[in-house]
C-alpha cells in the first residue's frame, strides 16, 4: 500500500511538473512573440504557439481575437486621419486664392488712398482690414503646410539657394510686426551669399514661423546670428521670454501646442512644428534650448542647422 501510495505520489509530482514547465514554456515563447508586437506595431500580428495545455491554447485564441481587433482600430484611426489631412488640404487650398486677392485688394486700396486726399478713417478701417486678413491668410498657409507635411506623396525639391538673402528678406517682411512687438532687434548676417540646398518657398516659411514666434512670444530683445561652422550653415534666435515657463519648452514643437496665456492671439499651434519638420525634409534640423533661467524669465536659444551647398 505505502509503495503504491509512493508511486501515486510521483506519479502526480511528475504530472504537475510537466504542466508547470509547459506553461513556463508557453509564457516564454508568448512573452517573445508580444515584444515583436511591440517593436512591429501597426502591422498585421497574429500569436502562432505549439500550445501544450488547453488552458493556454484557449488565451492564446481570445488574445489573438483581441490583436485583431486593435489591428482593424489602428487602420481605421490611420484612414480617418489621411481623410482628415485630406480635407484640411482641400479647404486650405480653396480659400488660399480668394484670400490672396482680398489682401491684394486692400493693399491696393491702401496705396491708392495714399494718392488721393486722405481719408484717416478709411486709412484707418483699411489698415485693420489688412492686418486681419494677412492673419487669416498666414492661418491658413499654416494648415495648408501642415497637411502636406503629413500627406505620404508629399515632395520637395530642393536647389541652390541664398539662405541669407532669404533671410533678410523675411525680416524685412515682419519689421512692423517686430517693431509693434518692441523688441530690441540684433542681427548679424554676412553680406556675402550663403547658399544651401533647400527650396526657397519651405525657407521662408521656417523664417516667418520663427520671426511670428519671436512677435508672440518675446520680452524685450531678439537676436539673430547666421554663421558657417565645419560645413554648416547655423542660424540662431535668442530672446527672452517672461510668457514661457520651462516646462513649456519641451512642447513647443508640438502639434497645436498654444501657450495659455497667448490664446488670445491669432495662432494654430502649428507654426514650429511646421518649421522643424520643414527644416528636417530639407536635410536641416531645428531645436530650442533654455540657456539662462531668471527672475525675469527664460534665456531662449533656436538653433535652424542645414549642410552647407557643394560649390
């Protein structure tokens, strides 16, 4: 009797310890095919274990039901998007036209007033006039860009091009907003060309986002350095800011990302993102570092880095 029991209970030892070693087994190899999961999301995955024990057969069957479900989610969420960024594109490109003749139009109008006697009402009403419209027409640049940054056929070409020239052309086109922001203006640009591979066009846009930034968002100074270091074009905006907090600084490339306290002004959220990703599909780079921390707010330092053009 007591061998039988013996046996009995070896028999039993042996049998759990096989289940136990099978569902470590089992965990092990799910453990392995979830990381892949993890590393390839977004693509189609489906658990495919030699499964020892009922119990985990049957996990193995609901988790993949689970997988396929989140699967048909993430395709759903990324078709919505593209429709979404679609309609955006769409929308920005239909009222860019008509904008551009409205601004057009007031300008005209300013000029033409300015020939005749003056009328310091309608100078004035025309002005705000103007002033609104570029605002709505830069808005909508803003969604125009950001939709074709995001859209999968999106191209750019890029040639030769003066990036300082570019440059001192865009301060130039946001001296009044600079000037109404009274800032303190520091510039040092070289005389001679600089040149890069870029498209003008995206070069603009990264400069007035920038220029627009420093109108919303600087205290009292700006400056602004252009120099070529190791076959490097570096362009910097330093100002300083008592809007921003530090915690802020690690958002400001984001996507729709606004200052509370700037709500209040014309603005999408945009603008920096649209610029760094600008910078990046023209080989360059754009980032923001705190190098001063006071009383009177932060010390901020955009760095805009692209190769220098082949001569």
């Amino acid at each position: 009797m007591l061998y039988f029991l013996s046996l009995l209970a070896s028999f039993i030892a042996v049998y759990f310890g096989f289940r136990y070693y099978s569902l470590i087994a089992g965990l092990k190899r799910l453990s392995t095919e979830l990381k892949m999961i993890e590393d390839s999301l977004g693509q189609p995955q489906a658990l495919k274990l030699s499964m020892p024990d009922k119990y985990l057969a049957d996990f193995l069957i609901s988790l993949n039901h689970y997988l396929a479900k989140v699967e048909q989610h993430v395709l759903y969420s990324q078709k919505r998007e593209l429709r979404f960024q679609k309609q955006i594109e769409n929308i920005s490109h239909d009222l860019r036209t008509p904008l551009t003749v409205i601004v057009g139009y007031l300008k005209w109008m300013q000029a033409n007033e300015q020939e005749q006697p003056v009328d310091e009402e309608l100078v004035k009403n025309l002005a705000v006039l103007t002033n609104k419209a570029e605002s709505m027409q830069s808005l909508v640049e803003q969604f125009y860009d950001y939709a074709r940054l995001r859209s999968s056929d999106y191209q750019i070409h890029l040639k030769k091009v003066d990036l300082a020239r570019v440059l001192k052309e865009s301060l130039l086109g946001h001296y009044q907003l600079l000037e109404a922001a009274q800032l303190s203006v520091d510039i040092d640009i070289p005389d001679s060309a600089v040149y890069v591979s870029a498209d003008e066009n995206s070069l603009e846009r990264i400069f007035n986002n920038l220029l627009q930034n420093a109108g919303r968002y600087a205290d009292t100074f700006l400056n602004i350095r252009l120099s070529i270091q190791e076959q490097q074009v570096c362009i910097s905006f330093q100002n300083n800011s008592q809007t921003l907090q530090e915690e802020d600084v690690p958002y400001l490339f984001e996507e729709f990302y606004m200052k509370d306290s700037s709500r209040h002004q014309v603005g999408t959220g945009l603008g920096l993102a649209v610029a760094r990703q600008l910078a990046k599909v023209m080989n360059g780079s754009l980032n923001v570092i705190v190098l001063d921390k006071s009383e009177k707010g932060l010390l901020l330092h955009f760095e805009l880095i692209f190769p220098t053009h082949p001569l």
